[in-house]
C-alpha cells in the first residue's frame, strides 16, 4: 500500500487500519522488549497514598519515575 493509497481511504478506513496496527504492535511486544511502564501510560494514582497529585521526575535504569507531591515518595 503505497501513501497515494491511503489517501484514498475514508476516515473511518484510517481508523480501522490504525486499530489492527496498534493491536499488532502491542501484541508483538513480549517481556523482554518492552518496558512496561513507559510503554504503557502514566499511572493514574500513587501507589503509596492513591494521590492523584504527582509528577514525572526523571528515569532511573530506562524507567520513568514519579513523585508524589502528597506523600513524598518515589515510584
């Protein structure tokens, strides 16, 4: 399928085409390929104190770490 070919497709070809896309994507990912938390998202609460007050703070070994403003803690 060349990029003329795509053109020609309706928005919710596109979206179709985009979802088999992803899920082959995440299905190839396998234990030792990924890392999880940044493949993933960005979790939705601390998991110390269930904050919802935190923020991105640096990596640490390729990890995305986090800081809880509420109770001080890294994860």
């Amino acid at each position: 399928m060349t990029l003329d070919d795509l053109k020609k497709l309706t928005p919710v070809e596109l979206d179709f085409i985009s979802a088999h896309i992803y899920k082959l994507v995440k299905d190839r990912v396998t234990e030792d390929t990924k890392n999880e938390e940044n493949f993933n998202h960005d979790p939705d609460c601390c998991p110390h104190c269930g904050s919802l007050s935190f923020i991105k703070y640096g990596f640490n070994k390729g990890k995305q770490k986090y800081y809880c403003k509420d109770c001080n803690k890294f994860f």
